[in-house]
C-alpha cells in the first residue's frame, strides 16, 4: 500500500463575502420596521454564516495533516499565509516520490474542492485531482465509504467516533463554531479544533482498515 495522508481543513466566510450574498427580505406580513430590521439582519447573518462551506466565497483559516507519522497543523491569518499552506500541501503531491493516498471525511465533498478552489483565486499551481463521484483515485472519503454513498445515510465524524468507540481527542468546539473563533481572533482554539478531527479521522481511518 502506498503511502497516506490524513487531512482536514477548516474555514471561515472571506472578507467581503457579504459582497456576493443576496440580501434578505422580510416577509410581506412584516409591518413594523425594527420587525423588518431585525429579520433582515438575522437572515444576513445566519446566510453569511453559512458562507464557510461554499467554496467560492470561503478561506481555509487551518489545514491539519497526519502521514502516519505524527499529526501537523497550522492556521492562515492572512491570504499569504493560506497561499504558503496550500503550496506546502500541494508539494506532498508533486514531485517524483510516490503520490500517498488522501484519507480525509467528507474531502471528496468540501476539502479537496476548497483546497482546489482556494488555490485558483490564490494563484497556486495544484495537481490534476479526480473528484467526481464515480472515479477518484488515490483518496479515499470515509463519509462516503460509511454511507455508501447515500447522502441519507451520512453522519457526522463525531457520530461515529461515539458509535464505535473510538480513542478520539475531546473537542470543545465544533466545527460550527470556527467562524466565531476566527472573528475573535482565538487560532489556537481552531488549531485545537482541526486536530482533534485529524486525530479522529485517524482512529477512524484505522478501525476501518485503510491505513
């Protein structure tokens, strides 16, 4: 078996993601305009909120490794420092030595594509990566792989870390809660975040006798 490569990554809405969202609007039964206000402000936030998980209006704010060897994991504050992530990432894949397999949950659906896009708007050379559903070579999605590839029967990470009883890192946040964590300014609680889903990736990858 060729070598691995366990990842995550984590992300949070880019600066003036605001500036490609459709604004709200109040329901026509609104009458009272803080009513209005207020509605149009809570729809504005929760739409912007859920502008880290589409990757043309996202950044990856940590990218978490592990190749078998011990677990990496470092934050962008910046773009410069989300560009020198990706290069670095990238550079695992390109070269003469033997290309490892990704391992990652749920990376056919939002990692592998966020990595790719980030790098097209940051100008980062990547390589030609099959991500469509039926041929992906050399990656393995453990999302996937426990639902069969049904959407209805997929999971979250955590789940299956409880379900199977895996020796998995406690978590005081998830991955809802990254957004805010970048706003405060608190990186090390994100770094703290995205390893412990390596870690468990990991011990899932493991039980499931892929790595």
């Amino acid at each position: 078996m060729s070598t691995v490569l366990v990842f995550d990554v984590e992300t949070a809405p880019i600066a003036n993601a605001a500036d490609y969202l459709e604004p709200a609007t109040a329901p026509s039964n609104y009458v009272k305009q803080e009513a209005i206000d207020a509605y149009i402000a809570k729809a504005n936030a929760e739409t912007l909120a859920k502008a880290a998980l589409d990757i043309d209006i996202a950044r990856i704010v940590c990218l978490g490794i592990d190749d078998g060897s011990g677990s990496l994991c470092a934050t962008a504050q910046t773009e410069d420092e989300e560009r020198e992530l990706l290069i670095a990432f990238w550079l695992r894949l390109i070269g003469p030595k033997l290309r490892p397999t990704l391992i990652g949950f749920n990376c056919l659906g939002f990692d592998l594509p966020v990595l790719l896009r980030r790098s097209l708007y940051l100008d980062v050379k990547a390589p030609k990566l099959q991500i469509g559903r039926y041929r992906h070579d050399g990656i393995i999605d453990l999302m996937q792989e426990l639902s069969f590839d049904d959407i209805g029967r997929r999971k979250k990470l955590s789940f299956y870390a409880k379900r199977l009883g895996l020796d998995a890192p406690k978590d005081e946040h998830s991955g809802a809660d990254i957004g805010a964590l970048v706003a405060a300014g608190n990186f090390d609680a994100v770094a703290a975040h995205c390893r412990a889903d390596v870690a468990t990736t990991v011990a899932l990858a493991k039980r499931m006798g892929v790595m």
